[in-house]
C-alpha cells in the first residue's frame, strides 16, 4: 500500500517517515473544574484530515497509529505512586469500533489499567459543532460501573468546551472516584 500522507510505499497507512516528522506529540495543557489537567497531544490543524476518518473504513488503523504515537508513549513514560484505571469517554461501538476504545487501550503499562464500558452515555445528542449552551441543556447523563482502582484517568479523542469531560468527571467522583487527568489527541479550543 502508499502511505496516506506522502504516497511512498509503506506497510502501514502512514509510513515510519511520516510518522516521525507529522506525528511526534507536543503536548498542550488546559485544566477542567480549576485543578485537573487535560494534556492533548497533538494541535487540531496537524491531525484534523486524521480525525476526519473517525467514521471510516481506514479510522480504525489511523486512531491506532496515532495512538500509538501519543498514548502508549505517554503510558511508557508516565510515573506514579498508585496504580490508576483509564478509562475512555462512552467507548461504545458505533463504527465497527470504538476510537476511544483504541487511544484507551495504549495505554495499558505497568502504572495504568484500561477498562472498557465502565462509563456509558444515556443521551446520544451529537455534540460536533455546537455550541456550549446546546451542550449544557443536553447532558450526557453517564452511567458508571465498578472498577477497583480509586484514581482515574479520563480518555477522549478531542476536547472543545470541556463539558463532556467536566459532566464525566463529576458523574465518577459521584461514585468515589477521582480523575487525576484526562488525555485527548487533540484540544480545538487551539484551532
């Protein structure tokens, strides 16, 4: 196959070239509810064509090298005293797979536990382009389900206002939990 970005062959959708010079992470930080941070990886212009294939055929490869790029690099390099759960915002499945399912999976190290379906929407309102007004009148309204670790980290592919990850960190700390970080690939609030 050629790679996706410069065309050369590559047994990957994106090559090993590509990858090193479009996809080595620069962190960016913003905080939600005044103290806990939500690092983004990567800035939305650099990979916005990449997350435009969420819902595709090809999304499924271009999530897990970016994950691959980003959050398992993250889960390597990442220390600290207690053992924590990540866990991805409504992992469900609705395009054969899940992209948060795949950022959360790369995360698994000897530091962080990936669980699946332990924090589930009840309201399926679609949130891309709106405004946050129209996102704080329709509410996620999570579920969660147990798990044994008390600390948590939250998993999304892309923040905007922070509502969604503000609306499932209180939905967790309601349940004894505490979000210590989120992590996203990207933060559009810096398009």
């Amino acid at each position: 196959m050629r790679c996706m970005v410069c065309e050369k062959f590559s047994l990957t959708h994106i090559c090993s070239a590509c990858q090193k010079n479009l996809l080595s992470p620069t962190l960016h930080k913003r905080k939600i509810l005044g103290s806990i941070p939500v690092y983004s990886f990567y800035s939305y212009d650099a990979i916005e064509a990449l997350l435009l294939t969420k819902h595709t055929d090809v999304g499924f490869y271009i999530y897990t090298l970016l994950a691959k790029n980003s959050f398992l690099k993250f889960a390597n390099e990442w220390n600290y005293e207690n053992r924590v759960a990540s866990i991805g915002i409504d992992d469900n499945s609705k395009s054969g797979y899940s992209h948060t399912a795949i950022l959360n999976r790369a995360l698994k190290s000897t530091n962080i536990t990936p669980y699946f379906g332990k924090l589930r929407a009840q309201n399926f309102y679609k949130y891309a382009g709106k405004s946050v007004e129209e996102r704080l009148i329709n509410p996620r309204n999570f579920n969660t389900f147990p798990f044994k670790e008390d600390e948590v980290i939250l998993v999304d592919d892309i923040v905007t206002t922070g509502s969604t990850l503000t609306e499932a960190t209180e939905a967790l700390s309601a349940n004894g939990k505490k979000v210590i970080l989120c992590l996203t690939l990207t933060d559009a609030e810096n398009k």
